[in-house]
C-alpha cells in the first residue's frame, strides 16, 4: 500500500484520545495573507520612497557621489547576504516573533532576547521618526491649502489624529493594513522614480556637512534604508504559504529595494535628483514649481506614515509573541474577538510610543536627541542582523545541514556588521557623545540581564521562548504523526507514526 493508503488505514484503527495540538500562535488567525500582502509589509517598512530621496541628500551634503554609491551597492549586497541567513529559518518555520525566535533556534535565550530587544527598538523608534517626519509633510500640505498648524495643541491634535487613523487601520485587519500600504507606496514610488528621470535645470543647494565620518554616516543611511525587509517573518504564522511567501519576500526586498536606492544614487551621482532635493530642503524657495512640491510632499508623506504603519504592525507582533511566550504580562498575547489582532500590543506601541514619541519631537524639535535616536536605532538593528546571521550557521550545524554558502554568507554580514558597529562606537566616543555607545551596550547586555531576572522570578517562562507555528491536530492525517508532550505540558507533534512508511 502507498504511504496515504496505510496512514487513511492506521486513522480507523487508532485507539488512544488525547487532547487536540494547537499551535500557541493560532488565536492571530492562520493562513489568510496572500504574497503580495505580505510584499507590501516588507516593502513599506522600508520605505523606499522616502529613502529614495534621504540617500541623495546625505550623499550630496557629505560630498560622496562615487563612494556613496559604491557603499549603496556593498550595502545592498550585504543585506543580501544577511537575507540569505534569514531565509534558512523562514523555509523551516514560521514564527510571529521573528529574528528573535530565529536566534533562539540558533544561539539560546540570551541571544534571542538580545534579538528582540534589539529589533523591538528598531522597530519602535522607525515608528516614532517616520510619525514625526510624515507628520511634518502633513503640515506643508495644510500650508499650502492655507491651514497653518503651530501651536503646542494643534501638533499635538494633528499627530493624534495621524496615530488614531494608524491604529484603526491596523486593528481593523491585517489584510487592510497591507493593502493601504501597498497603494501608498506604490504611488510614491511612482512619482519619485519618474521626477528623477525627467530631471531638471536645478543645481542642488546644499549646506555642506562638518562632520568628519560622512562615509559612515552614508553606510549606516544605505543599510538603514534596507532595514525591515525581515519584517515579513514576523507575519509567517498569517500567511497563506508562509515557509514559500516569507522566504521569497525575504531575499527579493532588498534587492529590489537595493536596486531602487543604487539607481537613486545614479541619480544623485549624475545631477537628476538635484530637483527633487532642492524640493524637498527648500520648497518652492528655489524656484521648483509648488505643484512638484506638494506631489513630492504627498508622496514621501504617505511612504513615511505607511512605514510607520507598517513598523507598528512588526513591533505589536514581536510584543505579542513576548505575552504568548511569557517573557511580558499576557496581557500582550491578547487578539481582538473580531478582528483577530494584537490589539493590546497594537494600542501600547501606537499610542505610547508613536503618538508620545512623534508628538514630543514635534513640540520640542528634534535637536541632538533625535540624532541620538536616529544612531541607536541603527546600531540596534545591526546587532540584530549579525547574531540572526551567527545563529543560521549553528543552527544548521546542529540539525547537518549547513554548507559552505551559508558560512560565507552569514560571516561576510556579521563580520561587516561588526565593524560597521565598531565603527559608530568609537566615532561618537572621539565626539563626545555617548548615548548611542551607551545604548548599544545596554543592548548587548540585555538578553543576560533579562535572562537571569527570569531565572529568578519566572523560571517556567524560559520554557515558553522560541514560540512558533506548529502543526495542529487537523493539519496531520489521523494516524500519520505521533503527537506528544513537550517540556512547557503542550501537545505538540514529535514525529513520524512507528507503524509509518520506511
């Protein structure tokens, strides 16, 4: 008999009553995200609209034309890489934690939660600068319609507003999320490509940079750019494919993202961008037609609010994950009835730390801080790319099947990681600033910290971390698998039926 004959034949004969498998990721609602639903979750995080603009004016204002372009092209390529590592996890699992269940596959506890705290500030902080900025471009349009916003009240109506339409739409589902990120995107994408092609008689005006370090600055701008194209992991357990959607999402958005920020580069290398940068500085104050501003200020407006939506929507999973998996209160693992979203941790990173962190910068300007920001954010997502890429080696060196690709990969990223984060720390050290260093050590140091207070206070929850989407009952044929109990007390499937095919 064929291997589906005899397990249809053993399922008759099955005596033993257990209670169901289910996997501790189901209340989000499996298999309903389609693979351009979850594209647009990737793609938007990134925001290459909005970065198709910033890349030319750090180029243009730290005077790196040709080696801000080739750093573009090595950034690309090592994202790439990274991706790569990545996907040896995606094709395997499918996990709303994400990288931060990646590295306990690989590395343990402390790696992972290092990874989650690493990622959840990357996440969090994309959220709270691309609110403010998109905020910003909102006020310009009501500018120019006439409507001036100042005021300590009126900016922080307006960012309320701003967050309370964000939340609704991620509460309302998922799905809608990522399709009024995909239209948003798309059309700014749309305009910014086509002005740098047309071009124009502009000369960029631009305030030249005293910083020493603009070739670091322009590689953390390039690999910061590429950033979040991982994000689409943290909806495996929603996609419809999700070992297939996720892993291709993962290696096809930075390249295509890449090759949209080497071309805006080519831009800003040959004077094409200069229109737009002048647009995007100064306005009309230039001489730029006021209709190409308020397009640009559309467009960059609804790719930064669609990266704020899209990095709120990672941060709630990661947190949802954290609740699931005990490290936070439950509270975090509750799902709208509904809806079937993570509604508590939605709200907490809408409202606590979007509409606080956009609106305060907004009121208070951004000044020294926000750079400060801007830097830790940055490091934090380093320090999560190169452990993800450590842990896909020893990951696949435990379970024999590692290859040499993998290995090049995973220490050609973290190993240009490392420097590149050696790098920004002894930068700020010789310029006196501290707070990023000082984050990027807390960073570092927060997966043994956060370890040992569990150990201490909650030992059980360090069985719950690494949470994925496991087979349920129904998604085995009776009598095909054996279902057992793992060492947290789920039901869980542990194997192949003894009386299976040989």
């Amino acid at each position: 008999m064929s291997a589906l004959t005899e397990a249809i034949a053993r399922s008759f004969t099955t005596r033993e009553k257990q209670p169901p498998a289910r996997s501790p990721l189901r209340a989000l609602g499996r298999r309903q995200l389609s693979g351009a639903e979850v594209l647009a979750q990737s793609v938007a995080t990134t925001a290459p609209a909005v970065s198709m603009v910033v890349l030319p004016v750090t180029m243009l204002t730290h005077g790196h034309l040709l080696s801000g372009m080739i750093t573009i092209i090595i950034a690309t390529v090592l994202v790439t890489l990274i991706a790569f590592c990545i996907s040896q996890f995606t094709r395997r699992m499918a996990a709303s934690g994400g990288l931060h269940s990646f590295a306990f596959r690989g590395l343990g506890t402390r790696a992972a939660i290092t990874t989650g705290i690493a990622i959840l500030v990357k996440y969090v902080g994309s959220a709270v600068m691309t609110l403010y900025h998109g905020g910003l471009a909102v006020i310009t349009l009501l500018g120019f319609a006439g409507i001036r916003v100042h005021g300590t009240f009126q900016l922080i109506t307006l960012y309320t507003v701003l967050a309370a339409l964000i939340l609704a739409c991620l509460l309302r589902s998922v799905r809608f999320a990522a399709l009024a990120i995909l239209v948003a995107e798309s059309c700014s994408l749309l305009f910014i490509v086509a002005l740098m092609l047309i071009g124009g008689d502009q000369h960029a005006q631009i305030i030249p940079s005293t910083s020493g370090h603009g070739l670091l600055i322009t590689a953390l701008a390039a690999l910061f750019a590429l950033a979040g194209f991982e994000s689409a992991a943290f909806f495996g357990p929603e996609a419809r494919r999700p070992l297939v959607t996720v892993t291709r999402t993962v290696l096809f958005t930075p390249i295509i993202c890449g090759g949209l920020f080497i071309f805006a580069g080519w831009a800003a290398w040959t004077g094409r961008s200069d229109t737009l940068v002048n647009a995007y500085l100064h306005g009309t104050s230039t001489g730029v037609s006021p209709a190409v501003v308020i397009a640009l200020n559309i467009g960059m407006g609804c790719s930064w609010l669609a990266s704020s939506m899209a990095s709120s929507n990672a941060a709630s999973r990661l947190l949802y994950s954290f609740g699931v998996e005990r490290l936070l209160p439950r509270a975090f693992a509750h799902v709208h009835s509904a809806f079937r979203t993570p509604s508590v941790a939605l709200s907490v990173v809408v409202v606590a730390a979007v509409l606080f962190g956009g609106g305060t910068f907004a009121v208070i300007g951004r000044g020294v801080f926000f750079e400060d920001l801007r830097l830790t954010v940055r490091a934090a997502v380093i320090v999560a790319y190169a452990l993800v890429a450590i842990s896909s080696v020893v990951f696949l060196t435990r379970i024999g099947e590692d290859t040499p690709r993998v290995l090049a990969a995973a220490s050609c990223g973290s190993g240009a990681g490392a420097v590149v984060l050696g790098y920004l720390v002894y930068a700020n050290i010789v310029d006196h600033t501290y707070i990023a260093p000082i984050a990027v050590l807390v960073i570092l140091s927060s997966g043994t910290l956060w370890q040992f207070y569990l150990r201490r206070r909650s030992p059980q929850s360090l069985l719950h971390i690494g949470a994925f989407d496991q087979p349920e009952t129904e998604d085995v044929l009776p009598g095909a698998g054996v279902f057992g109990t793992d060492a947290a007390g789920n039901i869980v499937l542990v194997g192949e039926s003894a009386a299976g095919p040989r």
